[in-house]
C-alpha cells in the first residue's frame, strides 16, 4: 500500500509506468484520480494535499469534500457540484426511486451530467456498461478507449467504470455503472471554490443555494453523529433542486420529490436482520478496512439486499455522518 500511495502521488503510474492518453499533460488531481482509477478501477482516497474527493454511492450515500456523510433518499434533478468561479463548470445528478426494492423511500443515481459553457458529456445508467452522450449525442465508447469533450476534457472507459477528465479546471470523476445505479466519485483541487450537495473542500458545513448555513447539532450520544431537522434539511435540498425543465437528454422528465415521504434509518431495523448484516459487514470491512463506512454497510445489507454491497468498496471515508430527525 505504501508503494501505491507513492507511486499515486508522484503519478509515475501515469507518466512512466503506463502509456495513457492526455496524460503526459494531465493536472495533478486530474493525474492523481487517474492513477488510482488505473490500478483497480477504485476512486481516489488516500491523503494527497492537493486534492479533495467527495461521493455519491449506492442509495444513495453522500460523502462531502470535506467528509461529511449523509443519505440522499428524494428524486429528482440537483446539483451535485459546481463552481463559483467563470468557469461555468457543473456536476447535476439525477436520483429515480428505485422500484426493484420493497422499500419506497429507496432513490438511486441514474444519470450523472456534466456541464461546460459550450460542451456537456452525460453517463446513464444502462444494461452493459453506461450510456454515454457528448454534446448530447449518444457516443458509442468501447472499453480501454477514449473520447474528447471538445478542447475542454475527455472520457475513458475501463469495462463498466467511466473516468471524465475536466482539463480547464483539473478536476476529474470516476463513475462506476451497472444495472442498477451509478457511483459517482469527484475530485477537485483542494483549493477549489466549490457549492452543491457536495459541499466544498474547505469547509465542513453545508449551505444551500443563496447561502444559508445547514444548521447542523452533534449528537451527544455519538461523538461521530450530527442531526438536522427535516424541515432544514429539505429546504437544503429543494435550493439545490433542479425544477425548471429537463436538463438531461431523455424525453422522461424528472420526478417531483415528496419531501415528507419516510426516510429510514437504522433505527427501522428488525434486530434479526440487523444481526445478519452486521456479520456480513464485519466480512466485508475485514477485506476493505481502507474505506469502510459500517453505517452505510449496515443500511445497504438490511434494506438494499447484497446487490448494494459493493458500494462499500467505492465509498469515500467519513470524518462524522448526519443523519435527518423525522
């Protein structure tokens, strides 16, 4: 492990080891988040200074820039990213509830798009691989091959895990497709003046569109717990809502959210089926301690089923989580 953070870091994964395209002038976070990809298809996680990374996962799981984990369960078109400079530069993702479990409150990333001012490349969710349109047209790429976004980036593919490099803005995402959702992995310069669901890598509060300070209390109980009300919290969501028209290519608009719907917790768990998923999740964070988040595990095993398990090996660590009082 010491070898690949050192060989991460330095990108010699990228310039000397591998023969890769664009990467000879790869930025360093758009290098860094390419090397890791290269190695195993993982999304970038270790310590590295200049860059920043932040998650959409599973169900979906968020994990913020700055480490800050929280369940995104309302459909709909958001934000996930963009940034507060004139780059004009945009990450929207789209979340549909997932009809294949019993569970209604489920929502899953469908579709993830990304928006220059005179280019955009979508990933949606597909039966083999990703569904991938640049510029709006439907583009066919093949695995180990890559296509360009214009002068302002490109996309490589690696079996069913995606990488879209921003070349302007140096920063990179790995999205990991199958049938039933998309990962989304985004990092971003440390310096980057970032808004959007998640969130910003200098700052561990969140705030929603026009400015407003998520307020956020520290569970007592759980020195690694905060909590919003639901009220603040939808209102947190609705200012990064998407609501005026279709922004993806699809002729199927975006769902409206019932911001009062059930959000599960592990509360709502039965103490059986609590007791199996925490035997399977102490499994799985054996084989992947690096990046093991056992909340999400236990919330994905009990009510998701054992499809959602390899969430856990894309998921990006967690400073603390927050979770929404109903």
């Amino acid at each position: 492990m010491k070898l690949q953070n050192t060989l991460l870091m330095s990108g010699l994964l990228v310039s000397g080891l591998l023969n890769v395209a664009h990467a000879a002038d790869a930025k360093p976070c758009v290098q860094y988040a390419l090397s890791a990809w290269l190695i195993d298809g993982k999304s970038p996680y270790q310590a590295f200074s200049k860059c920043a990374s932040a998650s959409v996962v599973s169900d979906p799981h968020i994990t913020t820039f700055k480490g800050l984990a929280y369940d995104h369960n309302f459909p709909g078109d958001y934000t996930l990213m963009e940034l507060q400079d004139n780059s004009g530069f945009s990450v929207v993702g789209r979340f549909i509830v997932d009809k294949a479990n019993k569970v209604s409150a489920y929502t899953i990333p469908e579709a993830i798009k990304f928006t220059w001012p005179s280019h955009t490349a979508e990933l949606h969710r597909g039966d083999e691989g990703a569904v991938l349109l640049i510029d709006g047209k439907v583009t066919v790429l093949q695995s180990n091959k890559t296509v360009k976004i214009g002068d302002v980036g490109y996309v490589s593919r690696k079996g069913a895990s995606y990488f879209v490099a921003n070349n302007v803005s140096d920063i990179a995402a790995v999205i990991n497709s199958s049938t039933f959702y998309l990962d989304l992995n985004v990092t971003v310069p440390r310096e980057a003046d970032t808004q959007g669901l998640l969130g910003n890598p200098l700052n561990f509060s969140l705030f929603d569109r026009d400015g407003a300070d998520l307020p956020v209390l520290t569970d007592t109980s759980d020195a690694e717990l905060n909590k919003v009300s639901r009220a603040d919290f939808s209102n947190y969501l609705e200012s990064w809502r998407i609501a005026n028209g279709n922004v993806f290519s699809s002729e199927i608009a975006p769902a409206i959210p019932d911001y009062n719907a059930k959000i599960y917790t592990l509360a709502d768990i039965g103490k059986k089926r609590l007791e199996r998923a925490q035997i399977q999740c102490e499994a799985l964070e054996a084989a992947q301690e690096d990046r093991f988040n056992l909340n999400n595990c236990l919330f994905d095993m009990s009510l998701g089923g054992n499809k959602f398990a390899r969430s856990a090996h894309h998921n990006q660590p967690a400073i603390s989580r927050m979770e929404v009082s109903n």
